[in-house]
C-alpha cells in the first residue's frame, strides 16, 4: 500500500483544529522516532526510511516498527509503507543495530490525531509540533493502491481545503532535516 500523504505548514492552528473537531475525537500523542541507516547511508541514498516509532498516549504506550520505500509521486513525496507493531522496543533498537544499522537521528514529536472517513476513505490528520522546528504542521493520509495514487490524492487535497489549508501551504520539508539543521545551528 501507498501512504498517500501531503504535509502543510499550518498558518491559523486553531482554525485547523476547531474544523478537526468537528469531524472527529483528536488523540493527544507524543511520538519518539528514532530513524536508522546503515553506516554508509544507504537506506537515505535510496530514499528509504527505517524507523522505530514508540507512541505516548493517554491509554497506551506503543512502538512500531516502519519501512518506507522510494517515493511514487515526486510532488507529493508518497511512499509504499509497511509497518507492524512491536511488544518490546528496546528489543527492535538492539536487534537493527545487531544488524549494522546505527540510530541516523531521533526526535520527539507532538501530535494530536484524527480518524474519520471523508470521500470514501480513511483519513489520518494529526497536527504536529516538533519542539525543534519552528512552526506547526498538518498531515493528512489515506492508504491507497498505487493505481489509485492520484485520486487519493485529489481527496486528500479536497479534505485540506475544507480544513481551510490551500495549496499554497504544502510543504514537502521533513521533520529529520529539519531537525538537523536546527542541531547544526
């Protein structure tokens, strides 16, 4: 499966989150990532991403394990994903090293997260601030057949528009170079 996502940088948070509101109970989460390549950076050179994801919520801690592959769509940055939860993250982080992988970066970030069915999908919104990045952000997701990329997409892009985010703020800046470049500062 495709994550068909897209990423904006939210101008008017509160707006963005009052219209979530209406369509869906948000999950206050924290996520600590933890993204891994190999020595030589293969993984990054190839546009793919290993990374441990432990989940803080208000009823639950849980960790899953994420493989993104290449990207499928150049404006958008999708990517097939694969992921799978794991009972003991210490367990996962030791094993990829065990494997020669080495912790490429790792960060916190503050989401808070929405399921509901818009267009006939499921959609994922969260809002996220990472305390590192200035500003806060708006991804929204749904899983789609990399047949039906495209169309996920204009859905995905309809729901942003009636969440009030035009075009004009999508970004594709990740959170890890980012993060990087404000520990460089």
């Amino acid at each position: 499966m495709i994550e068909a996502e897209l990423k904006a940088r939210v101008e008017e948070p509160k707006e963005v989150l009052r219209r979530l509101d209406e369509r869906a109970a948000g999950r206050a989460e924290v996520y600590q990532d933890t993204y891994y390549d190999t020595p030589q950076r293969t993984l990054d050179d190839r546009d793919e991403e290993l990374r441990v994801r432990t989940v803080h919520g208000a009823d639950e801690t849980r960790t899953v394990l994420t493989y993104k592959g290449a990207k499928v769509d150049e404006e958008s940055g999708s990517k097939p994903e694969h992921e799978t939860r794991v009972e003991d993250a210490e367990a996962v982080h030791a094993m990829l090293r065990g494997l020669g992988y080495v912790p490429l970066i790792a960060f916190e970030k503050r989401c808070r997260n929405y399921a509901f069915i818009a267009k006939g999908r499921r959609m994922l919104a969260t809002l996220v601030r990472v305390p590192e990045v200035d500003g806060t952000f708006l991804e929204l997701e749904t899983l789609a057949e990399e047949q039906d990329l495209h169309a996920a997409l204009d859905d995905v892009r309809a729901v942003l528009a009636e969440l009030g985010v035009g075009p004009e703020a999508l970004t594709r800046e990740l959170y890890t170079d980012a993060v990087r470049a404000r520990r460089a500062d």
